[in-house]
C-alpha cells in the first residue's frame, strides 16, 4: 500500500463547505447588528427631538414670531427685548442672536422646515444627516401678562 500525503477531494469540499458555512453565518448577524445599530440610532433621535420640541414650547412662552421661511424662523422674545433666528448651520439647529451668539438644541440635522398650520402652531421638519426624517407640531405663543 502506497502512503499518499494530502487530502483528498472529499476532504477539501467538505471543509470548503464548513469555512462557506461560517462565513455566511457572520455576514448574516453583522448586516442584523447594523440594522439593531440603525434602529437605535433613530430611538435616539426620537428622544433628541421629543426633548427639543418640548424645550422649545417651554421657552417660546415669551417668543413672538416675526417671520416664517422654509430654512428659518425668526422670532423676537418680549421678555428679554432680542430677536432670534431659528435655522440649521453647519448640520446644527440651533437659536441664533443677531450678536453672533447660539444655542445649540440638535446636532446632524441636514436640513429644517417650518410651515405655519393655524395661529401659534407651527409645523417643523427635520431631516438628519442619516436621512431620518421628523415631522413636529410646537406651539408658539406670547406670553402675555
């Protein structure tokens, strides 16, 4: 009997089929990992923008409106006597001063709207820069005393 070293056809397409095998099961669970990750991502900005519209009712008790455009909004607060642009810049939605100062509310925001829905409500869109889109209602009411 002659002693042959190496593996036989067998052998190699049986441990080609265990190596395709493993393969396919990791490619399988890191395209589930990445949709998991996606979805997270989006809870989050969920919660981001949830809080955002719930800051901005809060603090626009004392904002009047001065004029609506589909980037911006500008507003004038009657309590500190300032007025204040609302719009993205720079993948930021933040409240600008006309001084140059901001606060920042939401970051990788690609592109905002706003549209007027009835008198003191304002619809605002929100595009982030993985393409999650948020459509919000905010109520934006003067304060008077």
């Amino acid at each position: 009997m002659v002693k042959r070293r190496g593996f036989t056809l067998v052998e190699c397409m049986i441990s080609l089929l265990i190596f395709s095998s493993i393969l396919l099961v990791l490619v399988i669970s890191s395209q589930g990992l990445q949709q998991v990750k996606q979805h997270q991502k989006t809870d989050i900005q969920k919660v981001l923008v949830n809080q955002f519209v719930k800051r901005l009712e809060i603090d626009a008790m004392h904002y009047r409106v001065i004029e609506i455009s589909d980037y911006d909004l500008t507003i004038f607060n009657t309590k500190t006597n300032t007025h204040y642009q609302l719009g993205v810049r720079g993948y930021c939605l933040c409240l600008y001063r006309y001084n140059g100062k901001f606060m920042s509310y939401l970051r990788h925001v690609k592109h905002v709207g706003f549209k007027k829905i009835a008198p003191h409500l304002y619809q605002i869109t929100l595009i982030f820069t993985n393409d999650a889109v948020f459509k919000e209602e905010v109520y934006i009411n003067e304060y008077t005393t």
